[in-house]
C-alpha cells in the first residue's frame, strides 16, 4: 500500500482526491501504519470485508471528482497516468471510461510482455467486443465519468471477483463511449494468492458474468452469439484446469472426466492424445506432465 499510494502522489497532475477503503484487511495494522503519513490528504474509510466491488462502490458514494480511478493496492501508477488518462478521456468530443497497458511485476519471471500483448484489445469496445474478449479491461488502468457509473448501478456486491467486467458490459449496454490507449502506465503486482495468479478464479467468476448477462432482454444476436461462444470456452478452460491438477494428483478418473469434456467443447487432437494416454499409461503421463518446463 505505501508503494500504491507513493505512485498516486508522485503523478504529474495534482488535482485529485484520493480514498482509501480497507475492506476488512486481516493486516489493518500494518496497512493503517503504511499509510499514517498519508493521512491528512486522503480519506480512509474502514468497512467490514465485503468484497472488492463494496469496497470500490465506497469510494464510489464519497467521490466529489468527475472522474474516478480505480487503484488496488498492490498495483502502481506511472506518475503520467491520470495526465495521459484525461487528456484521452476528454478527446473528441469526450470518452466516458477509457483504459491503458500495464505491466506486471512480482513474483514471476518478467518476460517483457505487456498486458495487452496477453490480453487484447483490438477495435472499437463495445459489448460484443468485452464478451467476446477481444478487448480486456484493466481495472487499475481505469479512468470513467462517476456520474455514469452511479446510474448503472456501481459494482455488483454478489459477484465475488469479475464485478469489473461485469460493470464495463453494463457500461457498455448504456451507451457508454469507451477508449484506450497503448501507453504503460500501469504496473500489475502479480503474487501466489492474487486473483491474476489463478485462472481457475478467474474463469469461474467470468462465467458467473456471462450467465447473469444471458438474462438480458436487450442483446443484440451478435452478443448472444459471443456470449455462448466464450461461455463455451471458458468452461473448456475450466476444466482444463481441473484436469491438469487431478493428473498432478494422482486422481485420474477425475482427470480423464475434465480432459473428456473439456475436449467435447474444443475438439483438439492434443486432448484426444491425453485422452489415450489416460486410459494406456496415466502414471507415465502423470510423470511427464511434472517433468513439464514451466
């Protein structure tokens, strides 16, 4: 959090108000320390854990600005990220959410990517183009109009995590004009535990967003479309995952069932392989799997 926030005050534009929510942080003393020189120019507000979309819907109801940023507390801005931010936001007639790159750093090995060379985005943004995943939203690269996001119904307190991308389909289906730009002027902290570091959280909170927006009598057919093909696709995932970590385990009924399904949705010739292989040698498999470059 003290790196956080030395990146909120070391930006080149000065006009802002920052606000700190602690949502029941099990380390509440080391953060309320980490932030005690802080203190006088910020608002701390302490609620019981809720989840992150409480937290920021918050900080949300307190706002004064026109703007809001969306900073969590293992991320850092480049000290150009709210100028760079608003000069887009306000371009062309004016943006009402706009977003950026970042890079990730922590505990991995940096392999010079960015994150939109990871996850895309390609085009104009639109609801079908956020369903379908060819355009990714960072929520630390954030800057949105807060007047819109209030009448959209802030964050979904139900969603555990995916309560962004959630809201940027929301945002979207209002009307909502989005933008981006390719800068960096984000650094991701990616560690053991974090949500970014485990795609099976991430999968399966995407997948509670796309049922709750199948419910939706406003989608156009090519929505509906994307959304079934990505809903399709993240639950192949899904068990991807699964069935990875019951081979690593030894449970290989269980691994074949995932590799099973998950190749009934993606038709790969590489699961029918792992399928044989099953079913021949799993210990082998099992073997060859750890011995895996990662």
């Amino acid at each position: 959090m003290q790196e956080t926030l030395d990146s909120v005050f070391a930006q080149s534009f000065r006009d802002f108000e920052v606000i700190v929510i602690n949502d029941g942080s099990p380390d509440t003393v080391e953060l309320e320390n980490a932030i005690e020189s802080y203190r006088p120019v910020i608002t701390y507000l302490k609620q019981p854990n809720q989840g992150a979309g409480a937290a920021r819907n918050a900080g949300l109801r307190v706002a004064g600005g026109r703007f809001v940023a969306f900073l969590d507390g293992d991320d850092i801005w480049l000290p150009n990220f709210l100028e760079e931010q608003l000069k887009l936001i306000q371009s062309d007639g004016g943006y009402d959410l706009v977003y950026a790159d970042a890079t990730n750093f922590g505990e991995f090995k940096p392999d010079g990517l960015t994150n939109m060379d990871v996850n895309q985005s390609r085009g104009e943004v639109d609801a079908e183009a956020l369903i379908c995943g060819r355009c990714n939203v960072i929520t630390s690269a954030v800057l949105a109009r807060r007047d819109l996001v209030l009448n959209v119904g802030l964050f979904d307190e139900t969603l555990r995590n995916s309560q962004d991308f959630d809201l940027w389909i929301r945002l979207a289906k209002h009307g909502a004009r989005f933008n981006y730009q390719r800068k960096v002027l984000v650094g991701r902290r990616i560690y053991a535990g974090s949500l970014a570091s485990d795609p099976l959280k991430s999968f399966t909170g995407e997948l509670r967003v796309l049922e709750k927006t199948k419910l939706r009598d406003d989608l156009t057919a090519a929505e509906r479309s994307a959304l079934e093909s990505t809903a399709k696709l993240r639950r192949a995932a899904v068990e991807l995952i699964k069935a990875k970590r019951c081979l690593l385990d030894g449970d290989f009924n269980s691994a074949s069932r995932s590799f099973q399904f998950a190749n009934e949705q993606l038709r790969s010739w590489k699961l029918r392989l792992v399928l044989i292989w099953l079913r021949l040698a799993p210990g082998l498999l099992q073997r060859c799997y750890k011995l895996r470059p990662t």
